[in-house]
C-alpha cells in the first residue's frame, strides 16, 4: 500500500515554494492564512479520497480474483435507502455524515477567498469537484482493476448539499458583518510609497 506520507511530503514542498511567492508578493498575512488553510484542506480531501492506494502486484490479483469489479451506484435514492436499511447506525453515520461533511469546508472557505464567490457558485464547484473526484475513483478502480472505491452519484448529492450548506452558513454570518472577505489579488502597501 502506498500511504499518504509521499502526498504530505509533495504538499510540503510545494506550499513551502507558494509561500515563497507570497512573500515576493507582498501579500497580506490574512489572505496567507486563508491560503494555508485552503491548501490544507484540498490537500485532506485528496488523502481522504484516494489514500491508501494498493499496488502490491500479489494484493491487486488476489482482490481482482474475489470479484470487486467497478461499478457505479447511478440511483442516488436507491443506493441511500439500502445504507439506511441495511448498514449499522456507525457505518451510516460514517457514510451519509462523512459525505455531507467532505465538501463543507469548501463551502465555508471559497466565499471567503473572494468577494465575487457566492454561496451559489461555491455550490456549482462543489458539485463539479465532487464528479470529478467519483469520475478518478472509477478511473483509479479500472486501472487497479477491482473496486477499490465505489463511485456513486448518491456521494455526489451528499457532496453537493455539503458544500451548499458550508456557502449558507458563510453568507449569513458575512451578511451579519461577522465574517470579512480576502481578495487573493490584493497586496500589503509598500512601506517605501506610503513614505512619500
């Protein structure tokens, strides 16, 4: 199994060369913060989705051989009523909870990257992220050739509403003033002009 230590590792290094820029930039340590915890999440969603990853040649064929063939779950309704009847309350909870919860933060988080992300368009690129991701999961279960991960467009709804309820709760606290937003684009005042 490869884990996610080489994901972290590459994450490292390449946040370590954007904070360099940053700082080349000039830019506000607010909008860095937001950055960083911006990277940090998209970094945590791609560890969750994708990490561990089998690739022992002696693992592949012996799940090969049990009969985990890729398959995509395309009636959202039918595939979460069997996870309600027929799982245990942790695995539903784990399943329906965690599938609302992966894309909340990005809800919450795009708002506040910019003034020009609304609640809906962080929802449309909830939901475009969210096919994208069950998209490489059955790319990823065809080349591995078993079902390592099951795609499902149920996970896509759950994904969707996740992400839409993180961009309501950011709009109604910035709408109650108790939220600001960054604009990545801006950049702290150069000392030597406001000298002048």
């Amino acid at each position: 199994m490869i884990n996610v230590m080489p994901l972290v590792l590459l994450a490292v290094l390449v946040y370590i060369g954007l904070f360099v820029r940053h700082l080349r930039q000039r830019r506000a340590l607010s909008e860095h913060l937001m950055f960083a915890v911006f990277y940090a999440y998209i970094v945590g969603v791609v560890a969750v989705c994708f990490f561990p990853l089998p690739v022992q040649p002696s693992l592949l064929r012996s799940l090969h051989q049990a009969g985990y063939h890729a398959a995509i779950a395309w009636n959202p309704l039918r595939s979460l009523a069997l996870t309600l009847t027929h799982d245990r309350l942790p695995d539903i909870v784990y399943s329906v909870g965690g599938n609302l919860l992966l894309l909340f933060p990005l809800g919450l988080l795009l708002p506040l990257t910019s003034a020009k992300v609304s609640t809906h368009t962080a929802w449309i690129t909830g939901i475009v992220l969210s096919v994208t991701i069950e998209t490489a999961q059955y790319t990823l279960d065809g080349v591995l050739g078993f079902a390592y991960r099951s795609p499902a467009v149920e996970q896509v709804v759950l994904n969707g509403i996740g992400c839409g309820v993180g961009g309501i709760v950011v709009g109604r606290l910035a709408t109650r003033g108790l939220l600001p937003t960054y604009r990545w684009t801006r950049r702290m005042p150069d000392s030597s002009a406001s000298a002048e």
